[in-house]
C-alpha cells in the first residue's frame, strides 16, 4: 500500500493509524508526501518518499492569475483571491509538482492500492494512469462532497493535460472508495454514502479514567504558524484562568519561551490527546479535525474558536452536535470564551456522552482494511 499526502502534518497524521493496522495485518507498507522524512513515519518503520513542492515563482504565479498581487502578505490579500489561489495550488500546481517523483515511485514499486488524504490528488491521478485502485481518506469532514466539487475545475484541467479524461463533476474523486473518522451523526443528516467507510481512528479502552479540573488547551499544527497564534493563546489562558481550575496548553513543536510571561498554565509541547482529553473537564481548541475528534471520543466538552479552511464548518458542527460551543474568533475573545467555558462547566453539553457512544459504535479501522484489499 502506497500512503500520500501534502505537507501538512494535519492531513499526514489520520493515514497513520491506516498504516499501522495495515502493518499488522501483514501488509507491506510505504509513504510518499513532500515533508521532510516525518518522524511519524519513520517511527512505524517503513520507507518515507519525498516530493517536490511548488515553488514561490509557482505560488506567485498563481496569485497573479487570482487577480491578486505578488507579495501582499497572505492575511491582507481579498477572500476571493485566497480561495482562487487556494483552488489552483491544491488542484493542479501541488500534483503537477508531485506527478514526476510519484510517477517513479509506482513504476518501481507498483503497489496494490494508492490510499490518498482528501486534499493530495497526485497519488490518485498516478493511480488512474497504472490501472491501480484508489483509496481517499478523509482527515476532517466529508462535506458531501463540496471541497471535491470546489477543486473540480482545474483537476480536470491537470487531467486533460496529463491525458486522462476530463472530469468536471469530479465524479472520480466522488465515487472512489473513501474512509472517514467522523460518525456521521455530527456531520448531519445526508452524511452518509455507499461507498463512504466510517471507522474508529483509535481502538481505545472500554474503561473511562476519571476527569480532574482542568482545561486544556490546543490549537494543534496549522495554527501555529499564523500571525495571530501568540495573541490566540493568551486570549485562552486568560479565559480558562477565570475558571479557577488548572490549565494545561499544549504547543507542539513551537517554542515555549515566547510564553514565558504567561502565568496560570503548565506549558508542554506535544501531548497524546487520547490520553489526556478523557480527564479534562473541558478543550479550547480551533476546531481542527484531529482535536475535534479526539475530544468527540473522549466526551470531553469544545469550546472551539474556528480559523480558517473547515474548522468554521467542524465548529458549526460541534454546536449542532451539542458537544460544545463555537466561540467568533477577534478582538475581545477573551470575554466570549470565559462566558462559553463558564456555561460548559456549569452544565455538561447534552451531546456529549451519545456522542462518544457513536464514536465507539463505529467499526475498529480492521474493518478498513479489509475494504482496502478487497479492491484488488
């Protein structure tokens, strides 16, 4: 099995646990994306490929063709232009770039099934040229479709260059073999599909640790690098303060000595969210998908504070659940998220016990593998 991704660390993680019970299941196991020989791979002990990026003449080139204008910093540049940018670079400029050294890796090794994330279309476009099935998974929500439809244009463009057919309902994205993490209880009514497998991302235990006071705190990998995250964290801290209990804030791989002057947390860098979350009383996060999840499966309350890309749709979603609240982001959040925390502390949101039961009444990934060899 062929596992890619893009270079978000984000998108890399939910492959992992495919990858593992692939491995144990006998299966030989090799990944390709274009991060920097991840140590997540390396530690399941099977080869790491990497490929090219797009280059700033790439990205500047297709902001030029958004109507936007080369060297505006990111967060000044209009919605619309972001998007269009946004479109050509996932769509067409990031495959387009990946396409040479997949196309050797498949030739070379010729794996039985490419098993793609949502959002890296190279692996799959690599896929339909060999003959070899193809496998998405979903890092985040399904969204019945919309990122695919969202993308459709200029994929087909890149397919009909590369010789393949056009395809601008992106029907060959739509009805391949797709696995999702999320129960489709918290996506909504009409999440459901045929040819959608829906599995635990973790085991897990059957036993429920007991909850100390604390609020923890996480805006995962992809926050990190936007101007406002200092300001973000401690808008946070100071909220959960307020509360009285002990906070915890997790940074990842950032450097916590910006954050010396914050007092009240207990500061760490990376943290195993399946251990933790089920003790906390409650998250502040930023509604990505992998936080998100984790929180769902441990019945741990969200107080989410949505960014960019999907996380202002998990965020609806977290609400309508009635696992959580969705906090606007901006100036004075600190004001919202004490109000929001106050609410969730004061009264456990009704959502969260049933929806931890639909997580663990999900089938176990086993069941995902299966579907996967059973394409060849």
């Amino acid at each position: 099995m062929l596992f890619t991704s893009t270079d978000r660390l984000g998108h890399l993680i939910p492959l992992l646990p495919l990858a593992r019970a692939a491995i144990a299941a006998g299966h030989e196991v090799s990944f390709a994306s274009p991060l920097d020989d991840p140590q997540q791979v390396a530690a399941l002990g099977v080869p790491h490929h990497s490929f090219d990026l797009p280059s700033e003449t790439d990205r500047e080139q297709a902001i030029r063709a958004a109507g936007g204008m080369p060297g505006v910093p990111e967060e000044d540049l209009p919605r619309a232009v972001l998007q269009k940018v946004s479109m050509e670079m996932f769509a067409r400029i990031i495959p387009l770039r990946a396409l040479p050294r997949l196309r050797s890796i498949v030739a070379i090794w010729r794996p039985d099934v490419v098993v793609s994330e949502a959002a890296e279309f190279g692996g799959g476009l690599i896929a339909e040229s060999f003959g070899i099935p193809l496998v998405r998974v979903h890092y985040g929500l399904v969204l019945q479709g919309m990122f695919e439809r969202h993308i459709a244009s200029p994929l087909s463009q890149l397919r009909e260059e590369l010789g393949l057919p056009a395809d601008p309902e992106a029907r060959r994205l739509l009805d391949a073999p797709q696995i999702a993490y999320f129960p489709a209880a918290f996506e909504g009514p009409n999440a459901n599909a045929p040819n959608i497998c829906r599995v635990r991302q973790n085991n897990g235990g059957t036993t429920r640790p007991a909850r100390t006071e604390t609020i923890h705190i996480s805006f995962g990998t992809e926050v990190v690098s936007l101007p406002i995250f200092p300001q973000l964290v401690r808008d946070a801290v100071r909220a959960a303060v307020t509360t009285g209990k002990e906070v915890s804030l997790s940074l990842g791989s950032v450097d916590p000595a910006q954050f010396r002057d914050l007092s009240g947390a207990r500061i760490e860098g990376w943290v195993n969210h399946d251990e933790l979350l089920p003790t906390v009383r409650a998250v502040i996060c930023h509604a990505g998908a992998g936080t998100t999840l984790r929180a769902l499966t441990a019945g741990t309350p969200i107080v989410a504070v949505p960014q960019f890309s999907d996380q202002p749709m998990i965020a609806g979603c977290i609400a309508a659940a009635r696992v959580g609240i969705a906090v606007r982001p901006g100036p004075d959040l600190v004001g919202r998220l004490t109000a929001a925390l106050d609410q969730i502390l004061t009264t456990e949101p009704a959502g969260c016990k049933p929806m931890a039961q639909a997580v663990r009444d999900l089938p176990s990934i086993d069941h995902a593998i299966n579907m996967i060899t059973s394409l060849n």
